[in-house]
C-alpha cells in the first residue's frame, strides 16, 4: 500500500478559503437581529449544494490554482491550526471518506470549529492544471455560521500514522458490518 505524505508545499486552497471568510461588499453593517435562521450544518454534505450560500459567487469548484497568479498570504501568522489528534467517526459515504473530528482554525482573529475533514481520491482541485492523487478537505464552520474550508493535496511518500489510523478503523468498521449483516 502506498504511504501518504502531504506535498511538501502543502497547499492551501486560498481561493476556497478566503471566499468563506471575505466579503465583497464595501459597507460594514452590523448583521440585523431579523437574519435570516442559520441552517443545520452538523452534517455538511454534497446533497444540498443548490442551497448553499456563497459570498464570493456560485462558481467556486474545482479551482485550478495557477502558481502565477496566486497571492501568497503576507502574514502566516493570521492562518493559526489546532486539531484534536482524537478521532470521533468515520465514514465511507462512497464519495469521500468522511472523519469527524474536533479542532479549530483561527483566520484573522475570527474562530472556526472544525466540523469534519474528507477526502477525495484524485484531487478536486488542480495546481497548474495537475491533479493529486488525495486532497483532504477540512470543514470549517464559525460561530456566525461561515464556512472556511482548507485543503491540502496529498501524494505518496512517507508513512502518515494518523491517515493510516484512519484506514484501519475504516476497515475495522467494514469488517464488523459484514460480520453483523
């Protein structure tokens, strides 16, 4: 079996990322007590993409990341990551394989739970036209109900324990279904 390592540039999926945390509008109003009910997101799926709501358009994947137009982030310091190296659940819904898991994203200064992480088997996205073998997306979700999501492509290379402890409770769980069926 192949090892999985993260590409040693480890792409961030800027323009995925800052359209769940950037707006385009100019003013600055303060959100309205008469907003509009936030939406069940404890289960984030590919099922209700008509219903999604996107700052930044309806025309955001895949992205193909062109490295010479990409602006890099001037200040690393604002993108700040804490994941629990607990796992809660996983799932082969047979588009991904879905993780459920503690965690948190900090981008400038705004406070993103992570809800899960999954990933897709070649890369949705591309860098300069190239798919990955893996991208992992992790899901976030601020208390204002955004949406940051972070990606990161995959390829072979070393062992990653923590993947592999993923692909065994997955066989696990196979095991034992077929076992109880």
């Amino acid at each position: 079996m192949k090892k999985l390592l993260t590409t040693s540039s480890m792409v961030l999926l800027s323009a995925l990322l800052l359209a769940g945390c950037t707006s385009n509008n100019t003013t600055h109003e303060q959100p309205s007590k008469k907003s509009e009910p936030k939406k069940e997101t404890s289960h984030f799926t590919y099922t209700d993409q008509k219903g999604w709501k996107f700052e930044a358009g309806d025309s955001q994947s895949p992205v193909d990341i062109v490295p010479a137009k990409t602006e890099m982030m001037k200040d690393p310091g604002k993108l700040k990551l804490d994941y629990d190296s607990s796992i809660l659940d996983e799932v082969d819904n047979g588009h991904s394989i879905q993780v459920i898991d503690k965690g948190r994203a900090t981008i400038d200064g705004r406070q993103f739970e992570l809800e899960q992480l999954h990933f897709h088997a070649k890369s949705e996205h591309t860098l300069a036209g190239k798919h990955f073998p893996i991208e992992a997306h992790f899901v976030h979700q601020a208390q204002d109900g955004r949406i940051a999501v972070i990606a990161i492509f995959l390829e072979a290379g070393k062992e990653n324990q923590a993947f592999q402890t993923i692909l065994t409770n997955l066989q696990t769980k196979k095991k034992n279904k077929r076992s109880t069926s």
